[in-house]
C-alpha cells in the first residue's frame, strides 16, 4: 500500500539528516501507532496533538484528521499502526501539488530572485543554491542586493570568493541598481542562472515592501519578463507566521516558490502542511544542514517518511 | 502586533457579553476558542493546556460566576494568567560583578544575536552610561565578525576585533583581558548560531561560557518561532545556565506565542523585546503589558516611557506652553513634533502600542512613515519667515513650495489643512485643559486626526 516509499532514488546521507531533524516527530508517532492499540478517540486526540506541535497549524490538522477518519471508514482499519499509512497518504496528497522542481532552462540568464523575513536564511541558501547549479554545470552569478544588513555584501563575497563565484556589488546604494548591473552583467557574460539576494523585511514594514516590489519592476525593466523565479526563503522553525508571511510577499512579489531552510533542527517545518491547505506555492528546495550540498529539491514522500519516521 | 490574537479574544467577550451569566457550559465554548486562539498564535501545546486548565478553574470560581459582567471578568482571569506565565514583572539586566560584566548571547541560526548585541551596547551606554565592549566570537558564517564591526562603528561603541582563523574560547579570553585593562564595565560576546542538536557545538558554547564565566547568559529567540520553541528553549537552557531571554522581531504580525512559551519552559525572565530594525529598537520587556497588549488594551505605559526617553524636555516645554496660551503654534512647532516623533521609532513604531481600537482608527486615516517624511520636506521647502506665518502661503508660495519639495500643490494644501487641524485640536485642548498626559500625547501625533 505504501510502495512510494521503495522507490526512492538512494540520497541515504542527506535523507538520514533529514530524517534525524524530523526524527521526534517520528519516534512519537511510532509510540503512539506501533503499539497495536484500538482506533479510538483518544488515539485520534493524540495525533491531533502531534500535528499541531509540528506546526502543522489547525485547519490543516483537521483536514489531514477528516481524511484520516475517512480512510479509516473506507478500508475497515481496526489497528492504531494501519493509522500511519492512511496519515502518511493523507498528507501525501495534500502535499504532492507542492512538488514541482525548479525548471531553469527556460530561460538565459535565468533570474532568481531571493526575499524573507529577516534571518530566515537568505544569503546562505543563496550560496547553496550557485553550489547547486555549478553542479549541474551551470554557471552562476550572484548580485549582492542586500544593501541594508551590516557585512550582509562581504558575507556573499566572501563567499563567493571561496567557491568562485563572481559576485555583482556595490559600495552602497540600491537594492534594485545592484541587481539590474547583475542582470546585465550576466548577459553580456553569457551566465546561465542569476541569484538576486534581497535584505530581510518583515511583512509589517510597508515601505520596505514597496522597495522590494521596486526591486522586482527594475529586474523586469533590465530583462523583460524577468525574474523567472521568485524564491521566498522560510526558517522551518517558523510557526503559523510562515503562512502570513507567504501571503504577504506573494501579494507583492507573486512568489512562484519555497525554500524551506534549517531543517537539520528539531523544528519539523510541518508548516508546509498549513502552506499547502492555506495558500499553496511549490516547495522548490529544503535545507536540511551547514554544508553545501545540504539543499536538496523538495521530495514529499521523503519529506513524509521522514516526518512520520517511515523506512523509506 | 498580536493582533490577530486580540481580536480573536475580544470576539470571545463580544459572545459572552450576551449572556447573562457564565455557565459551565458556555464556559467550555469561551475556552475552546481561547485554546484555538493560544494554538494559532504559536503557544506552545503543553503551556496552551496548563493556560486553559488555570483559567477555568479560576472562571468558575465565584468572582468570574457571580459577576454581572462575566466577559470583562473572564478577560481579567486570562490577563492574570497570562501575566503570571510571562513572569509576573520585569527583571532588569544583573550586573553587578566586579567589571567588567560578561554578557554571553546564545542562540539558533538567524535569531538576531549580532543585530541584537549592537542594540544591547547602545541600549547599556544609554540608560546604563556603562562603558561597552562589543565582540564577535562567530568564527563560522562569513563576515559574521564584520557585521558586529560595522555595526559597532555605527554605534561609536568599542569593537574587540577577531578573525576566523582564531578559537572562540581565544577571542572571548583576550577580548575579556583587553576590557579589564581598559575599564570597560561590559563585556557582549557575541557567538555563532548553533542548533540544539548540533553536540559539537554546544559543547563549544558550554566551554566558553566556563572560560569566561558571565554573569548574564542570554538566550535570543526569533518570536516567529513555531512549536519547537519549547524544544529549542529546553535544549538550551539545559546546556547553559541562562539568565534571561531576549525576544527578537517583535514588530513583525507574528503572534509572538513565543514569549508565553519560552518563559515558561526555560523558567527564565524574559529581560528584552526587538522591537524594531533601528538600533534603539530594544525594549524592557514588561509581562503586565504584554499580556494587556495581547488583551487589546494597548501598552500606553511603555509609549509615555519612550516618549520621555526621546523628547527633549525643554523643547516639549516650551511647546506645551505654547499649546497652553493657545496662540502661536505655528509650522516651526510642527516640524519639531515630526522630528519628535521620528525620534520614537515613527508612526508604525508607536502604532503598535496604542489599544487596539485606536491603532484600528489609527490605521484607517493612514498615516504612515512616507507620508510624515513628505510632510518634514515640504515644511523644509517654506521659508522661516512662512513657517512662522502660515497664513501667508498663497497660491504663488504654494506653487514655488510644491516645486521645492518635489509634490503637487495638492499635497501642500493638505499639510496647510492638518496643520490648521492641529492648531484648532492645540486651541481645544488649551480650553478644555484635558490634563498633562493627554496634552502631551496629542502633541505626538501631527497630522493624526
């Protein structure tokens, strides 16, 4: 019944962090169903309780719950482990819309630009990311837009330094200056992918939205259509204030995708369950560690096995 | 902020209003939304159950059951309770130790540690006039070092420098040395971002805090943060002695369940809020208001605090007797008040402080920081001579105005009609005399109506 999980390409490394972060979840889980107990009221109470300290938020725990009961209904289940599965297919489903990978051969240069809330994890997923494409051999240019932070630019250049990366910035100034020379500058190089980092804002700072709706209106004016891809970065340790934050930078920026960073902690990011019931945007990448190659594309039945502590 | 919260509990009242009396019954549907209320707003389960337990015992106490009003009254048990949870009152900084006073900040990744270390220098020179060392221990994310270097140097505070080839526990050690011999009366050290799991380190941070011994080991937490604040706060709190806990990004629309939960699992105070991107947007954290806050009924006591922190007093003077004559408040005055302002944090800053239906109001006649920067440039743009005698800019004035500030003509005439607003609102309350506080805080808002 629950054969997805077989099949999975062999990333056993990063999948085994990924599964360690999201491992109390689990081991809860496996308390709670392994035990052979009845399907009772209490029982259902309990995974109510474990949704909701994942952040999975309300609305998407009695989505996720109904569906459960429905399952239950519909297959005669009598056993509290039979529960995993139809829990583990119930957030498959809401989840699976989520899973649609980063296509950047559409376009070249192809323009990302990043944005969040401050802390969330911005510029390291933006290295992580170059790191991602060089591999697929493509090549990279970031522009530092981050004109606010303190060293937020030398910290991209450093960076870049380290892994050879050439780096678009500028003494101070602009946000949107520094990135359309980063455009242009990738044109007139023949870079593949573009990387706009932007400073941190939160949702309230109206001025500062409307700077970032600027920064997107000049990145269209230095390439027509451009960006091609607005990521909005997440901190899984971010409770039922990612869905606000999504809203909010989706209305001003129409976000076509998710980075759901530092899932290596104890945080699930079960937020992504409340994402996807509320207000659904494609989960493009998940951070689940420091290194570099610790951003991976968004698999939901890894995501799942690993919340739900299934061998996968 | 925690807005949704509030209006969420005001619901609740608005509810139980209707009904005569509070019944077992009618109760268990008042505390289901309250449950649903603390769930969404990040509480974190374990303390949502104890609130909820605690406030029902108390509802159907006497007090609660026998009052008329039986909302206000089940309001007053949760504002209680909540305060209890937050921790009853403020607890200062402890720094009493023979100098200078090592101050360690700990926490995850993106918390705000070095953004929050800078805030705290300036914050300790301010109200403390102590004399601060400021130094970066983050060997690992890139300029971490030179981000607290940058901002030292905004702050004029003193940097120890580092560099990432040296060891934490080195660059804490020499920094500490340095401090003795140069009589600074505090040391923050300022640490990576680690995640509880990470054993290696953790166990770094626990070594550094036996080198350095500090007297105030503080733990910053993003008030973002979901569920796993319990978790986080618990991992570190058990690897740590900490003393206390500063709340960072306060002034984004999280609901802040955060500052409920941390306190309560750590059993540490919580000594500080971040309250805006400004370097002085550090605050004392009050639980009374907090909870008063989370109520609806605004944190009237911290904005009149901040009021005094950044009005100069003689300057104030000088306008409220002039606002008492009745006569004479002219544009000069104005932009004094808007530079007054600005020197509180702007609009959105003090926005947040006021109850919730008068930030509502508040909200609907749109005032914002942009508009109050326009209005300074226009003001800019007049003459002294105009500003002292607004009655003077006629239509050529108002032209050659609009021109010099870079706005329509439209826009001056409308800074001319809030003025006109204020004077006459100045002239009211010179009349009415409607006491020393109010006077002052109608002083505060030029343009609001």
């Amino acid at each position: 019944m629950f054969s997805f999980l077989k099949k999975n390409p062999s990333n056993d490394n990063w999948l085994s962090r990924l599964k360690n972060g999201l491992s109390r979840t689990g081991s809860q889980l496996a308390e709670l169903l392994g035990s052979g107990a009845r399907i009772d009221e209490d029982l259902y109470e309990e995974l109510e309780t474990i949704l909701i300290t994942s952040d999975v938020g309300m609305d998407a725990t009695q989505l996720l719950l109904a569906d459960v009961r429905r399952q239950v209904k519909e297959h005669k289940l009598t056993e509290a482990g039979q529960l995993r599965e139809a829990l583990a297919h119930a957030l498959l489903k809401l989840l699976r819309p989520l899973a649609q990978p980063l296509e950047t051969g559409t376009h070249r240069p192809y323009i990302i630009m990043l944005c969040g809330v401050n802390g969330a994890g911005k510029t390291t997923s933006i290295g992580k990311l170059a790191k991602h494409f060089q591999n697929q051999g493509k090549s990279v240019l970031l522009a530092a837009g981050d004109t606010f932070r303190a060293a937020a630019r030398e910290q991209l250049m450093e960076w870049g330094a380290r892994n050879n990366v050439t780096v678009i910035a500028q003494q101070s100034g602009d946000a949107a200056a520094v990135i359309f020379d980063a455009v242009h500058a990738a044109q007139a190089r023949g870079i593949d992918i573009v990387l706009a980092d932007t400073a941190g804002r939160l949702t309230t700072q109206a001025h500062l939205m409307e700077e970032i709706k600027k920064v997107r209106r000049v990145i269209d004016k230095a390439l027509p259509g451009a960006p091609h891809e607005v990521l909005l970065v997440l901190d899984a340790n971010t409770g039922q204030n990612a869905l606000s934050q999504v809203k909010a930078f989706d209305e001003a920026l129409d976000v076509s995708g998710l980075v759901l960073t530092k899932l290596d902690g104890t945080a699930k990011g079960g937020v992504v369950a409340a994402i996807a019931k509320a207000h659904p945007i494609p989960v493009r990448f998940i951070g689940v560690g420091e290194g570099l190659e610790d951003l991976r594309p968004f698999v939901p039945e890894e995501f799942i096995a690993a919340l739900l502590g299934l061998e996968a | 902020m925690l807005d949704n919260l509030t209006s969420r509990l005001s619901g609740i009242v608005k509810n139980l209003r209707g009904q005569a009396r509070l019944t077992e019954s009618n109760i268990q549907d008042a505390l289901r939304e309250v449950r649903l209320a603390l769930l969404e707003a990040d509480v974190a389960l374990p303390v949502v159950k104890e609130l909820t337990n605690q406030v029902k015992q108390a509802a159907l106490g006497q007090e609660v059951i026998g009052s008329l009003t039986p909302g206000q009254a089940l309001i007053g048990v949760v504002n209680r309770e909540l305060t209890k949870l937050m921790g009853e009152h403020n607890d200062a900084l402890n720094l009493a130790t023979v100098p200078p006073a090592i101050i360690l900040m700990a926490g995850l990744q993106g918390a705000g540690k070095t953004t929050t270390s800078g805030k705290l220098a300036k914050l300790l020179r301010e109200q403390n006039k102590k004399k601060v060392l400021l130094v970066s221990c983050d060997v690992y994310r890139p300029a971490a070092i030179e981000q607290l270097r940058t901002l030292a140097q905004q702050l004029e505070i003193d940097f120890f420098p580092s560099d990432t080839s040296q060891k934490p526990q080195d660059i804490a050690l020499a920094a500490h040395d340095w401090a003795r011999k140069h009589h600074h009366d505090v040391l923050i050290v300022d640490t990576a971002g680690r995640l509880a799991v990470d054993e290696a380190m953790m166990a770094e941070i626990k070594e550094l805090h036996a080198a350095l011994k500090p007297i105030e080991t503080l733990f910053v937490v993003d008030a973002m943060t979901g569920q796993d604040a319990v978790n986080t706060a618990k991992a570190f709190g058990d690897a740590l002695p900490l003393t206390g806990v500063i709340l960072t990004k306060l002034d984004g629309d999280a609901r802040g369940g955060a500052a409920l939960s941390v306190r309560h699992i750590t059993g540490k105070p919580i000594k500080f809020v971040g309250v805006s991107e400004k370097m002085n947007g550090l605050e004392a954290f009050h639980p009374d208001r907090m909870a008063q806050r989370i109520l609806g009924m605004g944190d009237v006591l911290s904005l009149i605090e901040e009021a005094q922190r950044g009005v100069d007093i003689a300057e104030a003077q000088k306008l409220a007797k002039k606002v008492q004559s009745g006569k004479g408040f002219d544009l000069n005055d104005f932009k004094a008040q808007i530079t007054q302002m600005r020197k509180m944090g702007g609009v959105s800053a003090l926005m947040d402080k006021l109850p919730a239906q008068l930030s509502q109001a508040a909200a609907g006649s749109q005032v914002d920081d942009r508009q109050i920067n326009r209005l300074e440039g226009i003001i800019n743009s007049m003459t002294p001579w105009e500003r002292s005698h607004p009655e003077l800019i006629k239509a050529s004035r108002k032209r050659r105005i609009a021109a010099g500030a870079g706005v329509q003509v439209m826009h001056v005439n409308q800074l001319l009609n809030q003025f006109e607003q204020t004077q006459k609102m100045m002239k009211m309350f010179s009349k009415g005399g409607m006491g020393k506080l109010m006077r002052s805080m109608a002083g505060k808002f030029p343009g609001m109506r």
